[in-house]
C-alpha cells in the first residue's frame, strides 16, 4: 500500500451512501489513504454514514479506519464555502 497516491471522494446530499462506502473501502485498500469531501448538511450525513458502513467493510479484513476530520476553504464561483474533509 502506498499512501502517495491519495484519492478525493466528493460526496453530495444524494450520493448513495452504500457506493460511497465501498469507494471508501476500495480507495483505502488501493492506497491507504482517502479523503471524503462533503459540503452541506445532508452532504456531512451521508459522508459520516458512509464512513461508518466503510469501517464495517474494512474492520474483518484487520484494516482499522481512522478518519481525521478537517474544514476546509474553498471557492466555487466566487462564492466561498467550507467543506468537511
């Protein structure tokens, strides 16, 4: 597993949760690493559900997920927004 290779997983409000959670799984087998932006309320649910199914994926094979939650700044069209990563 390499960790140079990092992926980024955008999640919106009607991502479905399961496929999220499996791309998790996948991109943490591949490369041991993910990140998992969301941007809005339902977006943040749907992430943090999709995390959790991820680690019931990953906790039979002996890969323990840790997420490490951060806010990050971004600009979409000039209009500044916060996403959680």
């Amino acid at each position: 597993m390499s960790s140079t290779s990092r992926s980024l997983l955008r999640v919106s409000h009607c991502s479905p949760v399961p496929k999220v959670a499996g791309a998790i799984a996948h991109s943490i087998r591949a490369h041991g690493v993910v990140d998992v932006q969301a941007i809005g309320a339902a977006a943040v649910n749907r992430r943090v559900k999709a995390i959790a199914l991820a680690k019931s994926f990953l906790d039979p094979e002996g890969t323990h997920l840790v997420p490490v939650p951060h806010m990050v700044p971004l600009d979409e069209d000039g209009t500044p927004l916060t996403a959680i990563r």
